[in-house]
C-alpha cells in the first residue's frame, strides 16, 4: 500500500504548487478521491472482516489483526498535507457537483477527526481495542458459573424467584466493573485528541463531524423529556402495579431486576398476554425471511452469510455487517424464537437491507447511508412489526380468537415501549454528555441520578457501581445512542408518509405492509438506493416532503 501514499502525497503537493491554474477545483478533487478509494477500499474490506472474525471467534489473535488495520486506516486519515488539500477545496466553494460535494464532506470530517499525532492515534487505536475484545469475550457468572446473555435474558422474563433475578441482573453488570479503568483512559484519549482539532470534547467532536448540531438535539431532547413525562409515569404505574402483584411484593420494594430487561429500555410483556408465546414455537429467522421477502426486499443472501445462534467466545448481541460496500451484508445474532428475537432480527435485517441495496453505481465514498440515524430509523421501523397484532396475524397465521386477545395488549405495548425508549434515550444521551465533559467525576452515582430522573427506577443499596458500562454501546459505539431517537422520529415519520401517500389509507389501523411490495419498492427507491448522495435532512424531505420532524413520534405514540 505504500506507493498509493507516495502517489497521493506527490499529487497533493503538485496541487499546492500549481495553484488553482487551470484545473479545475472539481477535477482536482476527483483525481484525490480516485487515489484515495484505490488506496482505502482494500484496507476497509480487510479491517472489517477481521472484526467479524473476532466478533464470531473471540480469539485474540482476530483482535489483534483488527487492530492492527484500523490503525493503518487511521494513519491514511492522519495526512496533514491531505487535509491541508481537503480544507482548501472545501472553503473555496468551488465544487458545485452534488456527488462530489458530498464526498468532499464526508472525506473532510473524517480526515478532521483524525488530525493527531501519530502516537496519540495509536493509543486511541490500542485503547479502543483492548476494551472491545474485554468487552465481547466476558462472561459473567452467578454463584461461579459462566452464563450467557441469552441466559441473563430468559432468567430476567421468566424467573419470579426474586433472589435469582437480582443474581442474573448483576451478572450482566460485572462485565462494567471490569472494562471501567480501561473504557475511562479510552474516554480520557478521545477527549485529548478532540482538543487537539479544535473541539471542546469527543462529544462535541462526534456531533459536529456526524453532521448534527448540538443545540438541536438537546431542543429535540427537551421536548421529547416535556411531552412524555406525564405519560411515562401513568404507565409505569400501572406496570408496577402489575409486578409487584406478580412477585408478591410492595410496590415500593420494585428494584432494577424486576423489570425483565438489564437496563429498563424494553417493556416488560405482562399486559394480560405474554407475546412470547406465539413465538416459542415458530423459527424467528424463517419468519423474518418470508416477510422480507413478502416487501420486495430479499434477505436469503443476507442469512446465508449470517452468524445467528449462541456459542463460547462469540459477541454476546447482535449487529448488522457489511464487508465492502459492494454487496457482502450480513448480522450477528444469538437467536431464541421470543419476541425480544424476533425484534432483534427484523431491526437488524433493517440494517442489512439499506446496505444491501445502495445503488453499486454510486461512487464508494456514497455507498453508505445517508446518516448512521437515518438506517437506525429503516431498522426500528420493521423492528416494531414484532408486536404489531396485524403482523402477528398475517405472518403466525393466528386464529380471530387469538388475535383479538393480542390486539387488546399489542397497542399498549407497542406505546409503552416507544415512550419507554424515549425516556431510556435520555438517559443515555445526558450520561455520555456529561460523561466527556468530566471522566473525573463521580459517574457512578451520576448514572443513578439521571436513571432515577427520566426511568423512575430506584437504586440499589450500597456503593454504586459501574455496572453502566456494561451497556455495549459506551465501547462500541460512543457518541451514538442519540441516533436511535433520531431513528425513531424517522421511523414514524416515514411510516406516516407510506400509509398517506403511498398506500393512500385515511388511517393505520391494521396496516402491517405484510405482501405489499410497493412499501418495499418505496423505501428502496427513496431511502436505500440513494446511500449518502444526499445529505440526511435532504434525503428526508426528497422521501416524505418534509424535514425531520418529532410531530409524527409524537401523534403515534405519546398519548
């Protein structure tokens, strides 16, 4: 790969030499971005793959592999005289081409947020590898025995014995207190290195360069915060009435393990029908296969690539994958056939599906969604489907008695949880805020101030832990949780548009786009094929005629 670096560094120089000339500005940029696809795409392909071999295996040599490839893409983004080239082009507004000016964009922050010196890069690099593979290769244990999540899960829906929930619920917090030295000093680099490019924090940085504001999404979380909070504790009433009455408990006495999920971001299914079990007996993956294919937007592929049951060493959730933006897409899952599963592998073939058909016409740079919130909102709006009563009949083949039990719970929970999430993503985004503004602080005890605020759920007893890092997303995806609002607003915004517009309905009732391919041939169209060639806000109002909007989250769900 080293001639690719002398080619495009040579270039960059004869640029700054010759001026503007006679070569256009445009022309300019596109022979930049020939060299610099030629000299990127191989290195992704390989790092990426190489994090799915260590996601799959957990073998140390794989993260060692993956390491060792990020941190030679990081050095390509690193080129001081490359972003010196990139930062002239972009203030000369000089480039008027639509697909140019977006990769432009893209080529620009990318390169901005790695403008550090190279040992700082390659403790960034280090850093975040090491928490990763502790992260993915941890297991906790309840009295000395190793246990899955997929076993933390089941003993979380189903066990009423409550000492044996609080053993499981703890288990899925000591992978926290093992990663929180490491994952603090990888907070503290990215911190040092957001400062050196100019920002504040890595949060602002992960802001600015994700092509977000600030100001708006603590606009967008402090009107959401306002219009749920009323309803957020009417139904957490009701629901903690109904557990403690379960668990035979005062509801006073309800602690964070009575509530089915380790973090309180899923509804519990206790509304009179537990959902689970029109699943337990049905494949989730076969299911999710026929209905894809039932839109118009096959998945076979997709799942022949996939990785989808539990084992020893493999990363313990699930996630959607695609090697070289040329068509090889895949997900990780750890499939049970429940309805938290059924969720998941329609969320992720959501995901997989946007990847899968961006247009391969497209430049490469383009071949990727518009904003990692915009395939968010693809993935939430078929991962509602799961307890959707229309879905559920047409897909399980349920008889009317049936269904009329689920429709008499499936609304609720389908509301309850959006407004749920809701609530959890506050916590999230106001933690990891705070979080890069002051890694010094007392984080623990943080975390349950801002839990108890937005989720209403009491701490436990004793020295607060860290048992918040266990959530994937502070190692995997820092700066991001936000986006999976952002991706719910979407989701309803677009599910507002196809009922209206595209199958032309005067209402939702019952609408579950179950072998209704023109809902497949327009999300395609408008939302996947695209990839990135437009800007997120723009994509949008090209797809619904409107900008992002929270009015249609809000008419769905908060009631």
């Amino acid at each position: 790969m080293k001639i690719y670096s002398v080619m495009i560094t040579l270039f960059v120089l004869l640029l700054f030499l010759c001026g503007c000339g006679n070569i256009a500005k445009e022309k300019q940029l596109e022979q930049f971005i020939d060299i610099h696809v030629a000299k990127v795409e191989p290195l992704s392909r390989q790092a990426n793959l190489a994090y799915w071999d260590a996601s799959t295996t957990g073998k140390p040599g794989d993260y060692e592999r993956v390491n060792k490839l990020q941190l030679e893409i990081s050095r390509i983004y690193n080129n001081p005289q490359e972003f010196a080239f990139l930062k002239d082009i972009k203030e000369s507004s000089q480039v008027i081409n639509i697909r140019l000016a977006r990769q432009l964009d893209k080529l620009y922050y990318a390169y901005l947020r790695n403008q550090i010196e190279p040992e700082l890069l390659e403790k960034l690099v280090d850093a975040d590898n090491r928490v990763q593979e502790k992260y993915n290769t941890f297991r906790g244990t309840i009295d000395g025995k190793k246990v899955t999540m997929s076993d933390i899960y089941t003993i979380l829906t189903t066990e009423e014995d409550c000492r044996k929930r609080e053993l499981a619920w703890r288990a899925s917090k000591q992978v926290g207190d093992a990663i929180f030295n490491d994952l603090i000093e990888l907070v503290k680099l990215r911190n040092t290195a957001a400062r050196k490019v100019g920002f504040g924090n890595y949060h602002t940085l992960s802001i600015v360069t994700g092509e977000q504001n600030v100001e708006e999404l603590d606009s967008i979380f402090d009107e959401l915060c306002e219009l749920t909070s009323e309803p957020f504790a009417r139904l957490k009433k009701e629901l903690d009435r109904i557990l403690a009455d379960g668990y035979g408990i005062a509801t006073d006495d309800l602690m964070p393990w009575h509530y089915h999920d380790p973090f309180f971001q899923r509804t519990p299914l206790v509304y009179d029908l537990d959902l689970d079990i029109y699943y337990k007996d049905r494949d989730v993956k076969e299911l999710a296969q026929r209905y894809y294919a039932g839109i118009g937007l096959s998945v076979d592929d997709i799942l022949a690539r996939s990785d989808l049951y539990d084992r020893e060493g493999k990363y313990p959730h699930a996630f959607s994958f695609e090697a070289d933006r040329n068509g090889d897409v895949r997900i990780l899952c750890n499939l049970q056939n429940t309805e938290r599963w059924m969720e998941t592998i329609l969320h992720e073939l959501g995901h997989a599906v946007y990847s899968k058909y961006h247009k391969r016409k497209e430049p490469w740079l383009l071949r990727e969604p518009a904003h990692s919130f915009t395939t968010e909102a693809i993935a939430m709006f078929f991962g509602r489907l799961s307890r959707n009563a229309a879905w559920m009949q047409q897909m399980l083949g349920l008889s009317e008695p049936q269904i009329a039990k689920i429709e008499r719970v499936s609304e609720k929970y389908l509301r309850f949880q959006q407004v749920l999430f809701a609530r959890w993503a506050m916590v999230m985004y106001t933690f990891e805020k705070q979080l890069y503004a002051d890694p010094k602080q007392d984080l623990n005890t943080l975390w349950w101030d801002l839990v108890e605020k937005y989720q209403l759920i009491k701490r436990p007893g004793g020295p607060a832990d860290a048992g918040w890092a266990s959530k994937l997303h502070f190692t995997t995806a820092p700066c991001y949780y936000h986006n999976y609002m952002m991706g719910e607003l979407f989701a309803s915004q677009l599910h507002n548009h196809i009922v209206q517009k595209v199958l032309m309905l005067k209402s939702d009732e019952n609408v579950s786009y179950v072998g209704q391919k023109e809902v497949g041939d327009f999300i395609r169209e408008k939302v996947l094929e695209p990839g990135a060639v437009y800007q997120w806000n723009e994509m949008i109002r090209r797809a619904t005629g409107e900008p992002l909007t929270p009015k249609y989250f809000v008419e769905q769900f908060v009631k």
